[in-house]
C-alpha cells in the first residue's frame, strides 16, 4: 500500500513537471511566478511523501515489536508445555517388553487393554507383547539379545530353543534374579514348586542363582502308546493284549489290521525318534546335539528314580544292544509294510504323522504324553476312542523341567517392573487367565459349571502356546478337560520322580567341532534307521563307524567326564 | 518389403538361403528343448494350481497328486475368509514394491550416471565405494543394530523398503548399460545443443536406456516382492505391515520347526501341528503370490527384449 502510494505521488510529480515543461515552452511571460508555485507545491508534496514513507516506518517498526512479542510469548508458551508434558512423562508409566514363544495371533488390542488397566497399579508399568511364532522366534530372540535390544525386556527361554537358557545364562544375557525373588517374589514362591526353583538354578555369568521364572506346566516327561481303542476292538483286541505282547510281538495285530483295512493302511504311526526312546528306556540328556540326540541315559522302567541298566553313565546309543534290537524290529515291521514310508523322510514325517493322527487313521502311535492330552481338542477330533499306554511312570529330567521359562534381558531398563510382572503372570490367576485365554464375554465364556468355552472365532485369532505363557496351574478349568483337571495335573506332576541326574547339563562347548560333525553324521542315518526304512545289518556298522570317524569317542568321553564332576559335586 | 521377404522366402525353401538360418533338424531340436524348459517352468506352477483346489482328504490319501481323489474350493475359501490380514498384506506387498521400485531404481540411475560420465572427477572413489560393500558387509548383527537403533527402522513400512533400496550390483548393471548404450557423441551433442546436465540425463539419456532401465525395475521389483526376511528381522509388534510373502513364510517356518522339534516339545507340538494351516491353503497362497508378478513380466519383458536390437548410433 505504502509503496504504491509513493509510486503515485511521483507519477503526480512527473506529469506536473510534464505540464510544466510545456508552460515553460509556451509562456515564457509569468514563467518565474509558476516555477515558484510548483517549486512550492513540489515542496508540500515532497514533505507530504516525506511523512507517508516516516509513518509507513513507524508501522513496520511497531508490526516488528507485536510480532517480537508475540514470538516471546508463543516461546514462553511452549517452555511452560514442555514442562507439563516432561513431568506428565515422568507420572507416565513404563513400557515393558514381553517375547513370547510359538504364539498364534492376529489382534491382542482387547487382551492388551485390560491388562494394561489390570497391571497399571500392581506393576507400575505397561506391557507391550511380541507374539513369537514357532518358526520365527529363534531369530527373534537371539537377535534381540545379541544386539544388546533395550526394547526386549522379558524374553522367553528353554532347553531346546535357540536361546538356551543354561549357555545364554552363562554368556550374561540374562539378568541373575536372586535378589529380585528376595525382594518382590513371595507369592512366586508360594505358586511354583520348589524343585522348579531349583531346576532353574544354574553356574551363570553372575555366579550361582536363577536366571529365569520357571513355567509350571508338565514338568515331568512320560512316553506313551497312542493306541486307537477303538479300531483294536474291531479287530478283535483289547489294551491288555497290546501291554501282554509287547513292542516285539506285535506282528500279529498288525497283519489283521492290514487285512482288514487294506493295503494301504499303515497300522504303526511312529515319530522314530520318540519310538526309540520308548522300547530302548533311553533318554534325552540337556546339552546333547539338537534334534538328533547321540548320547543316551538309560532309565530303569521299574523305578524311574533308581539307577538303570548302565548306571550313571552316557552311551553313544547307536552301539548298545537296545538299539540293535529295537532297530531290527523296526525294519521287520517296515519291510512287512506296517510303517508309513512318508514317516522315514525327515521332511514328510511330522506332515504325515499329524494327517493320519487327525483321522485316526492308524494302530498304535507313539506320543509324550501330557497329563489330560487325551481331553484336548485334536485328540477329541480324531473320532475315535483313543487311549494313552504309557511306557514307565513320568519322570523328571533337566530338559523337562527347563520346559518353559522366562527370564529379562540384563540389557533391560525396567528389570524390577520386568520382574514384579513375571511374579504375578505366574501367581495371579486373573492375569494368567487374561493372557492365556483372553478376554470373558470375547474369547471364552464361562458355562455354568464355571467351565470355560472358548469362543472359536475370536480364539482363532488369539491362542498363545499355553505351557509358554506361564504357571498353567492357576488357569481355570475347561469345558473340554472337565472339573478338577488343574488339581489332579498339578497332583500328577507333583508325584513325579526325578532321575537320579536331575539338573545335570552337559556343556558341549569344549567338543563343538565333534558336535556339528556327529550331528551331521547322525541326520543322515538315524531316521532312517529309527523309522525302519533301512537295512540294520549293513547300514548300522556304517553308521557306527562314521561316528567314529567323527569323534564320537571324544564326545562321550567329555560328556561322562562333565556327569561324572558333576555327581561328585 | 514384401517382394523381399517373398524372394527371401523362395530362397529359403529351395535351401540355399542359409544365412544366419539354423538347418531344419537343429531347429527342430532347439524347439524340443525350449519347450521342454518351458514345461519345467509352467508344470510346477500347474502342480500347485491343482494342489490349491485338492481336498485336505485328497492330501491325506495321496499326498500331492496331478488327479486327486477329489477336488475342493476350500482353500480359496478359508482364505478369503482370513480377510483382513490376507488383504492387508497383499497391500502392503504392492505398496512396499511399487514405492521401492520407484525409489530404488531413482537412485541407481542417479548414481550410476556419474559413474558412466568421464568427466566425473570423483569417479573413480565412487565406484569403490559402491563396488567396496559387494565384498565385505557389516554382518547381520551390525546391520540389525545400525538399522533398529540408529536409523529407527522397526516396525514401520520404510524397515522394508529402506534397507533394500540401494544394490550396487544394479549400479554395475546400469553403468555398464550406459557404457555399452550411450556413446559419448550424443552427450556432446547435447552440450553443444545447449543441453545441461539434468536435461541431457532425462531428456537423452533417459530415453535411450530405457531397457536398462525396465531391466532394473524388474529385478528391482521381484527382490522386493519376494522379501520376507526383513520383515522377520524388523517387524516386532506391528504386524499390520506384513507384507504377503512373510504371511506364507512364517506358515512355513512353524511347520519345520515343529517338525525338527516335535520329539522335544511332545504334546504342544501336536496341539501346535493341528493348528497350521494345510497344505492346500499354503498353496493357494502361493497362487496369490504368483499372480501379480507373472502378470507384471510381460510388460517389463517387451523393454527388456528390446534393450537386445536397439541402439542410439546406427552403422
């Protein structure tokens, strides 16, 4: 504005000084007097453009000054936000960080709010869950604690994934909890059974002490005959007979069960591995190759807690006798066609055994059992009266009782949160039951013996692995398990005996090297061998030999040295 | 035209128009044996077709079969019941590769430009310092740490697109591309036109490499599309970005860890196992992935054919 009004006072000028110009061409007579007046007039004029172009100055100067107290207030404004929100984030409670194992769901939002709402005064924190799926959760979690994560406050752990609890205690990636159970944990201690705590007390990174919150779930290992009644009824059989013939003397009931179910009818629905277990009374010893185990304790079947056949003592289990014995049967009952082929490949074999399970389509099974398997669901769907034959009473072996655990990352910020959490996931029913189950009126209801039922839609989308969340004892009864369950699974596994080299792990670190080659060796025999599918008489001295070759002998002497020091402790 | 092809023609079925002409039987043998690849290629693919509409009892008999016993929607129908998650992340699968696409192939071509120019003064420093990370990598540890910590990638869509945008493998390619494609006459042509720097690239340039380009795209394209594993190093919590390929993959990966573990987990590997989902449904989900890049090939393949027979400088 202010400039388009100078512009115009000096177009003014300048056709003035136009106009005269052309006086002063034409009447040179009173030129004087006009040049004074315009000179005059200029002059006013001047002053006057003068005087808009001061005051235009002092606006802009006063514009200046608002805008520069404007800004300090909107500076003074935000300071005062700043702190309100600095001191609203100090009330704000922290987050704690959760990794679960073999989750399966889609949409925790509903579970989340109330527990988040549950724990707000009883943890002083907030909880954020990575629900972990079988596949992916040993990336996961190794990642996270490799990495040094700040964000993973509680990550699950056990015997058997890849953040193993025994050699990840002892790297220092878990936070030693002594103190804390001292501190917060009196009604952990008063949910979960003594031996538990003991089971997870171990020589870690700090020194000896507990570096996880041991689950109370089915502690205690018991293999078990998954026999359909219902088929060896129709064929003319009852479990007695099974139990009297025995693992060698079952050709009989097999062949009627081909004839009467056809050729392409495999009556013997083995997992191998767990097969072998059962007939040879081996089992599996914490710290030993993977999925192929090489080293073996033998049990004895009588008494679980008495010394077996070989003593304390670890044996390459491919060279006892047991073996051979067990591995010739095998055979005779795969050459005779009573065994799956599919069963013998280590990519086909659990797709296999799971489709013949889901429609009962077999004899006898073999299955480590679970106090109440046979009410849950899968069992239930298989249409068929099914029974469960165990081998020898349930016992209580380091791998087992290191089953599930949840142990804080030493990265943590928020240990004592971390902590009081796992202490009331594990001691409060309430909190386990939102966890594990979900929401009431959501994901289950109660009916009205107080049983649950789940809701199978929204339970679709949120099933955690129930032995992988916590303590399952304080959980509610289900429709399906029936009243009291809780109370006899906890009786049953509370009466279970452990063998006498409870809680010895064997530290395969100074063998590693022996370790990945017999692991090699074992992966390419030993299924084959345990399903039948092979020839015992050529491909065991072939296998045995290879073991040689691949230090088996230095491995087992490593291992016995280790359970030896360890019995004399 | 057509006089010559006829003469061309008349010569060739009198056999003596030999050149650049295979005899009768080679060429009978190459057809044999091009078809015979191109079953290999397509067969699998029907396989899982024909898998996707088995029956689960079909499965069960006879395992994976050309003629199963009996034939099902099932899969497709549970799938579109999965709804929103499947949806989602066939979304999310399109958006991650359509702007990875466009932003990585932006920065191969920027950075390889340079390269290709003489008169690059740094050129040489850059190219090591491209070429330099094909040898030696961080490791996945670092990378994971570089990537969550510092640079925040976790838990959101640039986590996927991020790590994967600049390869400088594809740099080689273009450069070389450019080397071979564009003769340093027509750059000069362009400066003495009064061309500058950024309309000689996208006005010349551009235009003629355009195969080398569609060829980038497509290998560009299919990386991202293909990706799963980021997605399993950086998605924690929120798993609403989940691109389709992780969807199918983690399926996978549950069923082989409950199949290596089973003896060690007992009854949870069961209870586990009845949970996964089948083997029909696996299959119609690879039939949803497959789809949309068998049908983006075609277009990125006509460039790519034409990169073969044209240049810029005839003679």
């Amino acid at each position: 504005m202010k400039k388009n009004l100078l512009s115009i006072i000096l177009a003014v000028i300048a056709v003035i000084a136009i106009v005269f110009c052309f006086v002063f061409n034409g009447q040179k007579g009173d030129l004087e007097q006009k040049v004074k007046d315009l000179e005059s007039q200029i002059e006013t004029l001047k002053a006057d453009a003068a005087k808009v172009a001061e005051d235009a100055a002092k606006a802009a100067e006063d514009a200046a000054k608002a805008a520069e107290e404007a800004a300090k207030a909107a500076e003074e404004e935000a300071a005062r936000k700043a702190e309100e929100e600095a001191a609203k984030a100090a009330q704000e409670l922290p987050t704690i960080t959760i990794m679960f194992h073999g989750s399966n769901v889609s949409d925790d939002s509903a579970v989340l709010a109330k527990v988040n709402e549950y724990i707000a005064d009883k943890v002083g924190a907030k909880l954020e869950v990575i629900w972990g799926t079988w596949g992916d959760f040993d990336e996961k979690a190794v990642n996270a604690l490799t990495s040094v994560d700040k964000d993973v406050d509680i990550v699950f752990t056990c015997s058997w994934s890849a953040d193993e609890y025994n050699s990840y205690a002892k790297k220092g990636y878990f936070l030693k909890l002594d103190d804390l159970i001292e501190q917060y944990g009196a009604d952990l201690k008063a949910a979960i059974p003594e031996s538990l705590m003991q089971a997870a007390t171990i020589d870690g990174a700090e020194g000896k002490g507990i570096y996880a919150v041991n689950g109370f779930k089915d502690t205690a290992t018991q293999n078990t005959w998954d026999v359909n009644v219902t088929l060896l009824n129709e064929l003319g059989y009852t479990v007695d007979d099974l139990k009297a013939k025995g693992f060698f003397g079952w050709d009989e009931i097999f062949a009627k069960a081909k004839e009467v179910k056809g050729d392409s009818f495999y009556p013997f629905l083995v997992e191998p591995m767990v097969a072998e277990r059962m007939v040879t009374n081996s089992i599996i010893v914490a710290g030993d190759a993977g999925s192929t185990n090489l080293l073996s304790l033998y049990l004895n079947p009588e008494d679980v807690s008495a010394d077996g056949a070989y003593g304390n003592k670890l044996l390459n289990k491919f060279a006892t006798d047991e073996y051979k014995a067990f591995a010739n049967q095998m055979h005779k009952y795969y050459d005779a066609g009573y065994i799956d082929p599919a069963l013998s490949v280590a990519e086909t074999s659990n797709d296999a055994r799971t489709n013949h399970q889901k429609d009962a389509s077999y004899l006898i099974g073999t299955q480590s059992y679970a106090f109440g398997y046979e009410y849950s669901a899968d069992v239930l769907a298989r249409g068929a009266e099914i029974q469960f034959v165990p081998c020898t009473d349930p016992y209580v072996d380091t791998t087992a009782s290191q089953g599930a655990m949840m142990a804080i990352n030493s990265a943590s910020e928020h240990p004592e949160e971390a902590f009081k959490f796992l202490a009331l996931l594990n001691s409060d029913p309430v909190l386990m039951t939102l966890m594990n189950y979900g929401v009431e009126g959501i994901h289950y209801t109660l009916n009205d013996d107080g049983l649950v039922v789940f809701n199978a839609d929204a339970r679709a989308t949120y099933s955690p692995w129930t032995n992988g969340v916590g303590n399952v004892t304080i959980l509610p009864d289900t429709a399906d398990e029936g009243k009291g369950f809780r109370e006899s699974f906890k009786a049953y596994y509370a009466g279970a005996k452990g063998i006498p080299s409870l809680g010895f792990v064997f530290d395969n670190t100074p063998v590693e090297n022996e370790m990945a080659a017999l692991g090699n060796v074992a992966a390419q025999y030993a299924l084959a061998l345990d399903c039948g599918a092979v020839d015992p008489e050529t491909e065991l001295p072939a296998f045995l030999s290879a073991l040689d070759a691949a230090g088996m002998q230095a491995y087992l002497d490593e291992a016995n040295a280790q359970l030896e020091a360890y019995l004399a402790k | 035209m057509t006089v010559i092809n006829r003469s061309v023609q008349k010569k060739m079925k009198a056999g003596s128009f030999t050149l650049n002409r295979f005899g009768t039987g080679t060429q009978a043998a190459f057809h044999v044996l091009l078809a015979l690849f191109s079953l290999m290629c397509i067969i699998p693919f029907i396989f899982v077709i024909i898998i996707a509409f088995s029956s689960e009892e079909s499965i069960r008999q006879v395992g994976y079969s050309f003629t199963p016993v009996s034939w099902s929607t099932q899969a497709f129908t549970y799938t579109f019941r999965l709804g929103d998650a499947l949806w989602r992340s066939y979304f999310n699968s399109f958006l991650i590769t359509i702007v990875g696409t466009v932003l990585s192939v932006s920065l191969t071509v920027l950075y390889a430009y340079p390269l290709f120019r003489r008169d690059y003064r740094y050129r040489g420093f850059f190219n090591f310092l491209s070429f330099f990370t094909m040898i030696f990598g961080g490791g996945l540890v670092p990378t994971f740490v570089i990537c969550k910590s510092v640079l925040g990638l976790s838990d959101n869509y640039a986590a996927l697109i991020v790590p994967m945008l600049f390869s400088p493998f594809n740099v080689i390619i273009m450069r070389t591309f450019l080397q071979t494609t564009v003769p340093t006459e027509l750059i000069e042509a362009a400066t003495i036109d009064g061309s500058g720097e950024y309309s000689t690239l996208v006005r010349i340039v551009l235009p003629v490499v355009k195969p080398g380009i569609a060829t980038i795209a497509l290998l560009v394209s299919l990386a991202y599309w293909n990706e799963w594993f980021l997605s399993l190093l950086y998605l924690n919590k929120n798993m609403d970005i989940m691109p389709l390929q992780y969807l199918l993959m983690r399926m996978q990966r549950n069923a082989d860890f409950l199949a290596k573990n089973s003896s060690m987990l007992g009854v949870d590997a069961a209870k586990a196992a009845a949970q996964l989902p089948s083997q029909s449904l696996k299959m119609a989900l690879v039939v949803f992935i497959v789809i949309p890049i068998a049908c983006a090939y075609p277009f990125f393949q006509r460039y790519v054919i034409a990169g073969l027979t044209i240049g810029s400088v005839k003679g």
